[in-house]
C-alpha cells in the first residue's frame, strides 16, 4: 500500500512564492512517477508538474518558468517550488504517486493542501 502526504500550502501574496512538499512510502515501482496536481473551486483537477525517478520532467504551459518540480529519490519525496504566484494559480494541490507516465492512470493521491494567492 501507497501513502502519500502533502506538506507545505497557506496564502501568498501575487508575486510571491511557496513551496510544496509531498513524501510517498511504499516500493519504488509504485511511485515510479510523481505528479502535482491543482483543482479550483467550480474547475476540473489538471496536472501542474510530474517528474519520474530519473528527474525526467513534464510541466502544465500555465505553469513553465514559474513552477519547478523536483524529486528526492531516496525519500521518495518531491517539491514543487512556485515563485511569481498569480490569483489564478489559487487552488487545492494535490500529490500524486504511480507506476507510470500514463497519467490516467489511478495512482495513490494525498489528501491536498490550499494554496491561496491573493492581496
């Protein structure tokens, strides 16, 4: 069994940054790739960030040159830095583990945490 904790989130000025942390326990197959993902009130959950075990990287256009992802192999653990946060980045974030770059793919999810940019 996979768990996946989420750590990190709160409110952030526009322009400022945050960092998320997500830890996942479980074998290193399951947990192969390990993605963000962000739902706003009234939207549907898209995909922010991924990056598999060998830092390969996949990143939401909404999100290039702003978000870096980036992943501790041996904790299993990966962070998603944000800088220059917009309102409309103002979500749930949502962490991710699975076995695959098929990101239909049901995977283990955390629980999500708030991510509020706003003045």
């Amino acid at each position: 069994q996979v768990q996946v904790a989420e750590f990190g989130g709160g409110l952030v000025q526009p322009g400022g940054s945050l960092r998320l942390s997500c830890a996942a326990s479980g074998s290193s197959f399951s947990i192969y790739v390990m993605a963000w993902y962000r739902q706003a009130p009234g939207k549907q959950r898209e995909l922010v960030a991924a990056v598999d075990s060998g830092g390969s990287t996949n990143y939401a256009d909404s999100v290039k040159g702003r978000f870096t992802i980036s992943r501790d192999t041996a904790k299993n653990t990966v962070y998603l830095q944000m800088n220059s946060l917009k309102p409309e980045d103002t979500a749930g974030y949502y962490c991710k583990a699975q076995p695959t770059w098929f990101m239909d793919f049901v995977g283990y999810w955390g629980q999500g945490t708030q991510v509020t940019v706003s003045s």
